[in-house]
C-alpha cells in the first residue's frame, strides 16, 4: 500500500500491483483474438488474485473477519450474476458490474475521509474526485441497467429546464468541491457533496433513450476505470492508477467507436435526447407508399433457391430470444448449399459485440460473422438480405436523404441486395422514431411477427421445399 | 506531497496511452467481453477497500470497507466468469452438437 512505511512487506506488496497490471495488459493483448481470448481472461484473474493475496499481507490489517465476510458476499452475488444471466442480458449485467466498481471507488475515498477528515489539499484533491466518479458512475450505471431491463422506461425522460438545472447541479458540486478542498473538515457539507454526485449520475443518464445506451455502457465502463484509477490517486497506489487508466481507455475507445457508428458526437448521445418521442406508423409512410407483405412459405422458397444470403441481425432478434432459431434457419440453408454470411453493425443491439455474443451462444463460428465495412461491398452480389429486427441501422436514409436525422449514419447496404426480407414485429418505427425507407423499397418484402416464432415458421417451411 | 501526486499522474497518462495501444488491437466481435474483462480488472479497486475493512479504525470506517470489498468482489468474480462464459462460446469451427 504504502510504501513510505518501509520495511520489506511494503515494498513485496507494491511489486506485486506491478505484477498483477502487467498481467493484465499481457491478459488485454491476448484478448486481440477470439483464439487466444479466453487465457487472456485467466491471465487477467491471476493477476487479480497475486493483487488481493499480496494486500492481505499489509501490516496496516488488523483483523480479518470483515474482509471474509466481504469476499464471501461479493463471490456468492458474483457467481450468482455470472452463472444465471442469459446472454440477451448482458448489457444489463455489464451495466451493473461497471456501477459495482464505481461504488466500490466511493466508498473507499469515503472511508480515507473518515479515517482522516482533515486531509491535505492535494489529498482532498484526490479523495473528492474519486468519490465524484465513484459516484456518477454507480448511480448512472444503475439508471442504465434499469433502463436496459425496462424497470424504468427505455425513452429518453425529458422535461422543461433539464439541461439548465443539470447545469446547475453540476455547478454546485464543483463548488462544494472546491470548498471541501480547501476547507475539508466539514463532513455534513462532504454528505451534501456526495448525494449531489449520485444524483448527477441519475441526471446524466436519464434524458438518454435505449438505443443510445450502447454509448452509456461504454462511458460508464471507462468512468469505472477512471474512478479506480482515482481511487489510486487517493491511496498513492499506482496498481490502481495503471489498471484504472487502461480500463478508462478502453472505455474511451468503445465510446468513440459507438458514436462513429452513430455519426455523432458524444455531447449530442448525452444531451440530445434521442428517442423522446414516438412516431407512430401505420402500414404506410407519409409519402403514402404501401409495404409489400410475404406471406413463410413465400420467405422459405426465396430463401432456399437463393445462392447466397446475408443475415442481419438486431436488437428485435435479442428481444425475442431468437438466436438459436436463426442458427436452425442458417444451417438449413447451409445443408442446401446456400452460401450464409452474418453483417454486424457495431451499433446492433444494445452495447456493443451484443450480436457477437448471441450468435456465438447459439454456436455461429465467428468467421461467418463480418464487420459492417468488410461486408457492405458484398450486398451488390446477393440474393437476399434477412433483416432480422435491426431497423435504423438498415435505413437508406442515412445515406440518401440529407434531412434525416440519421443521415451520414454508416449503414449496412442490404438495400443494394436483389431481395430483402424484414422480419419484424409491426410498422413500429425504430428506436430513433425515424421512419424507414427501406420497408418501401419495391426489393423488400415484409414479414410481420415475434421474431421467433417467425424463424420457426420460417424453418418448418424451409423443410418443405 | 505534491511530488508524489505528479508522480502518480506521470504513471496514469503513460497506462492510458499503453491501453490505447493494447485495446485498440481488440476486434469488433469481442467488444462485449473486452468490456466485462475490463470491467473485472477495474474491481482490482478491492485491494483499498481490504486494507480499509481490516483496519479496524472505527466501526463506521469498516462497514464502508466492507460494502467496498463485496461491491468490488462481485465486480471481479461476476466480471471474470460472466467473460469466461462468452468466450468459451465463441469457436472457429462448428461443433458436431447442431
């Protein structure tokens, strides 16, 4: 912990953090394949376990029984979470876990408050950023879960004055902040500034709709790592600070990759409040254009006579659990001789590799499935597209239609195919409430129903022809 | 003091530029894993909160650290296994099984 103390267990247990973040960044680099993934992981929970075993040798311990019973809880939860999730909940879990880590950062830098409430200003520092972090990031966190698990309403919540009173929230805890620092015995004013970061952390996320959610997942995840690496400032630990700062980056990274995929900045995902509104459609557009209905069987014999198919997955298909009947469907078609390719949008779903995980649960090989921009130049050359519950990322308008709110979205080109077949629950636009133009396209057809029950239709029919 | 802080913000913008590296080599098909990995390493703020649940400073003091340690447990052993599931589904080649 501290190596100021001397003596040689300090200086054992400050090696060891050195040893488990190297194991961590060898454990990350593993991660750069789906081969070599899964040691990368074990690599990375040695290295955690060298970290906890060392610490339990700090002199500054002297009993025991409350980190048994804090270990035994947090296992038996961890395993639990671990064991039973299904794995259309990930973003929930993953949710979840990052808000874990940033209330463990919380409390933590509480704690050295209570133990010291008259701290150095440069500590102070330190102390009143992790708890802000540790703060926005666990109650945001849990917003974003409950959001993703619909205990609270996936729409964006808006109402008069938010960015204003945000604001001015904001402004009060910098403040305080500031205050604190300078004058830091003051723990009733330390419990104001505290309960205000955690109400910002609700504030923040609140106003974000569900299909921006991939980029809070993925803010969140890097706030989790920056509030460890805070956390490592108030301890002087710098394990902390390394594997906080790796974990911040890769946050950072996702987030940015999400709003590329989304064409827009992070500061319109966070206060732009996308998907307040629904538009309801009605079997037609504005235009007055009519969608074209196929009816399975029709679905099947294109299907089955065609060469080639590229399946496009989104979150309808995690929705309606229907995974494993795409792989029924594909491996039907396969055993015809059809040639059968997955198309990922890095947005699909609701964090991001959401598509990846499910089509590897139902025992899709990952070499079928292909990232948006290897696989857009192929759609030219197939007969059909299977759109299965995606809506904007399909949505021509990004290309083609300046006064689209999505327009300049990277889309994948499944118009381009000869035949698309939209599997889809009803005319329900997406989650950004932006009509489709794809639904109208004289080359689609659409097939009307819960995903899954659909597939199965869908494959019994298959058999038939 | 202050030496020390610069010390630890040296250390901090060096990691983030070896994560940048490291991470931006992960593919688009372990993004998912990559982040509950990520979010398994980043509980590694546990070894604080052992130190503050054994101290004994004072009553308060070690409940804080011991909500700590289990907040952080079930971040590192619910973040490790919940990435081992997923990644031992994703294969190469089709199994026999469907």
């Amino acid at each position: 912990m501290t190596a100021t103390a001397g003596g040689i267990i300090p200086l054992f247990i400050d090696f060891s953090y050195l040893l488990a973040a190297t194991f961590f960044i060898f454990g990350l680099k593993l991660l750069s394949s789906p081969a070599t993934a899964r040691r990368g992981n074990i690599l990375g929970a040695v290295g955690m376990l060298i970290a906890v075993v060392a610490t339990l040798f700090d002199q500054q311990i002297l009993g025991f029984g409350g980190i048994l019973i804090g270990i035994l809880i947090g296992s038996a939860i961890g395993v639990l979470l671990a064991v039973k999730v299904k794995m259309t909940a990930m973003p929930q879990l993953v949710g979840i876990l990052n808000g874990f880590g940033g209330g463990a950062s919380l409390l933590v830098a509480a704690a050295e408050y209570v133990r010291d409430p008259n701290p150095a200003a440069d500590v102070a520092v330190t102390i009143m950023l992790s708890v802000l972090i540790g703060a926005v990031t666990f109650s945001g966190s849990m917003v974003a879960a409950g959001k993703l698990q619909e205990v609270i309403t996936g729409r964006a919540v808006t109402y008069p004055l938010q960015k204003t009173g945000n604001a001015l929230v904001f402004a009060v805890i910098l403040l305080l902040g500031i205050y604190l620092i300078a004058a830091p015995q003051n723990p009733q004013l330390f419990t104001v500034f505290t309960v205000l970061s955690l109400l910002l952390g609700v504030l923040l996320v609140i106003p974000i709709g569900g299909a921006d959610m991939p980029v809070v997942i993925s803010l969140m995840n890097s706030y989790s790592g920056l509030a460890g690496a805070a956390t490592g400032f108030v301890l002087h630990n710098n394990g902390l600070i390394i594997t906080g700062a790796l974990v911040g980056a890769s946050g950072i990274i996702l987030t940015q990759i999400m709003c590329k995929a989304m064409n827009r900045s992070l500061t319109n995902v966070m206060f732009g409040a996308f998907g307040s509104q629904v538009t309801a459609g009605a079997g037609r557009s504005a235009t007055g254009l009519t969608v074209q209905e196929v009816t399975a069987e029709d679905a099947a014999i294109l299907l089955g006579y065609a060469r080639s198919v590229i399946v496009v997955p989104g979150y309808g298909m995690a929705v309606a659990q229907a995974q494993h009947n795409v792989r029924e469907l594909t491996s039907l078609l396969e055993a015809r001789g059809v040639e059968v390719k997955y198309a990922i949008h890095p947005v699909a779903g609701r964090m991001p590799g959401h598509m990846n995980v499910l089509l590897a649960e139902a025992n899709v090989p990952y070499d079928k499935l292909y990232e948006m921009e290897r696989i857009n130049g192929e759609f030219e050359r197939t007969d059909v597209a299977l759109v299965i519950g995606a809506n904007d990322v399909v949505n021509p308008a990004a290309r083609n239609d300046p006064s689209s709110p999505i327009y300049g979205m990277p889309i994948l080109d499944v118009d381009l195919a000869k035949n698309v077949i939209v599997l889809k629950r009803s005319m329900n636009p997406g989650f950004a409430g932006i009509e489709n133009e794809l639904f109208y396209r004289p080359n689609t057809r659409m097939l009307f129903g819960d995903a899954r029950e659909t597939l199965t239709k869908l494959v019994a029919e298959l058999k038939k022809v | 003091m202050a030496e020390g802080l610069m010390v630890s913000i040296t250390v901090f913008v060096l990691a983030m530029f070896v994560g940048f590296e490291v991470i931006t080599k992960v593919p688009q098909i372990l993004h998912t894993p990559l982040m509950s990995g990520s979010n398994a390493i980043s509980g590694i703020t546990v070894v604080g909160a052992l130190v503050i649940a054994g101290r004994l400073s004072s009553p308060f003091d070690t409940i804080l650290g011991v909500v700590a340690v289990a907040l952080a447990t079930i971040n590192i052993v619910g973040g490790f296994l919940v990435t081992d599931r997923m990644l031992q589904m994703f294969r190469k080649k089709e199994d026999g099984t469907r």
